[in-house]
C-alpha cells in the first residue's frame, strides 16, 4: 500500500540545486522590482519610490524595495525548502502559501491608499510574486529525487 507519507520518506531534496535556483530567483525579482520602478517612473511618469526633497537619499525606498524583494525570494526559497522536508504534499502547501502572499501584496497596498502610484506597485508586485512562485516551483521539481542520494554538483 503506497501513500503520500510513504512516498515523502523516499524523496531527497538537492539542497544545491534548490538555494542555486532560489539565489537566481532573488536576483530576478530584485531585476523586476528595479526594471518595474523604472518603467512607472521614466514610461508612465509616475513618481514611484522616488520622494522629493531627500538630497542624495532619494532612492533609498527604491533601493530598500529592489532588497526586499530579493530577501522575499530567499524567504521563500527556505519555505520551499521546510515544506520539503516536513509534509507530504509541499507543492500544494508552497503554491496555496506564495498565493495568499502575493494576493496580500496587491490588495493591502490598494486597501490603505489608491493612487497610480500605488497601483503601479501592485502590478509590481504581482509580478514579482508570479515570477518566484514558477521559478521556485520548477526548482522544487528539479531538486526533488527519489531513493537513494540526492546526486552532487557536475562541479564537484
């Protein structure tokens, strides 16, 4: 009798493989955040996390944001990695969890103050949200082996 309990104590997850994908992922989103800064404040116009009157400080929130959302994908690439670990089913667990989060990330923004500007970080943050979820999706797929070992690096 097989079950999913059964199958999760014969899975080995490549930890190199899965921090290797999750640091990629953090740079792409930290990319996208920068890329979808640019794009509202030089296309649409919009001042987005560019304050005025802040001297040379004033892209600090838009060095903050580019950061955080780099830390987000590690934050996420650990969570991946705990599910893994610890319950049968972590790609259910991992894809209903990084839902919740990136429709948090759009709809509290929105809900406290409505502006272009605000809009325009939602729609960033969809997109980073989207972005880390398939990346680290696919890497859990890739990670993930059955049996014996977890192969090493080609590097090694």
């Amino acid at each position: 009798m097989s079950s999913s309990y059964a199958d999760h104590d014969r899975r080995r997850v490549n930890g190199w493989r899965l921090w290797g994908i999750g640091a990629v992922a953090a740079v792409l989103a930290g990319l996208l955040a920068k890329s979808g800064i640019l794009v509202a404040q030089r296309f649409l116009l919009l001042p987005l996390f560019a304050p005025q009157g802040y001297g040379v400080w004033r892209d600090a929130a838009a060095t903050a944001y580019v950061l955080g959302a780099g830390f987000i994908a590690l934050a996420a690439t650990l969570l991946l990695r705990v599910l893994l670990a610890a319950t049968p089913r972590a790609m259910l667990f991992f894809g209903w969890i990084m839902t919740a989060l990136t429709f948090f990330a759009v709809v509290v923004p929105l809900a406290l103050h409505r502006s272009n500007e605000v809009l325009a970080a939602c729609v960033v943050n969809l997109f980073i949200g989207l972005i880390v979820t398939s990346l680290l999706a696919g890497a859990a797929r890739w990670a993930l082996t059955r049996g014996g070992r977890a192969p090493r690096p080609a590097w090694r």
